[in-house]
C-alpha cells in the first residue's frame, strides 16, 4: 500500500511538473493567459480601428508582451493599434511592428 501512495504521489509531482515553465516556455497557465490576452487586444484594435483593420493586424503574445505586425495604412493607425494593446490588462508591453503601407 505504501508503494502505491508513493507511486501516485510521484505520479502527481512530474504532473505538476510538466506544467511549470522555465526560462525559454511557458506553463499552460501563461500559454493560456497569452491567448487570452491575443484575443482582448484583437478585439480592442477592433473596436478602435474597425473589423477589416483588425484583421490585417497579426497579434502574438508571449508573457504579457503583444507583437504586433502587419502593414497598415497611415501613422495614426499604427499608433492606434499600440495605444488600444498598451491598455488591456495584462499587456506587459507593445512591440510595435506594423508597417506603412507604401503610396502609389
């Protein structure tokens, strides 16, 4: 019997394990915080800038920090779209890669 306790004690150890990050992942817990966090800034950039804006917009985050890329039309959206991800909790930091698009 005490092998057995020993065993699903252990068992439960490398489980919890497994779920622990380190310095180069994360734990389920941050993976799913960082895709909850993706989800609230598309939405906000949305509700800033409009659907069809958003969906140009490519958003990553990896420990509260948002990536965003893609190409936009003007300054003043680029800068949108920071300042709306800047202010939804959880959003340690704004990586700002959107590019202009060029003029013809």
């Amino acid at each position: 019997m005490r092998k057995i306790a020993i065993l699903i004690s252990m068992m439960f150890a490398l489980g919890l394990g497994a779920c622990s990050s380190t310095e180069s992942s994360r734990s389920t817990g941050q993976t799913l915080d960082d895709a909850s966090i993706t989800t609230r800034v598309k939405t906000a950039i949305a509700q800033e800038q409009g659907v069809g804006e958003a969906a140009r917009i490519n958003i990553d985050t990896y420990r509260g920090t948002v990536s965003l890329g893609g190409f936009v039309d003007t300054g003043e959206q680029r800068q949108a779209a920071a300042k709306a991800a800047s202010q939804v909790p959880g959003v340690d930091r704004v990586v700002n890669n959107l590019i202009l698009k060029k003029r013809q």
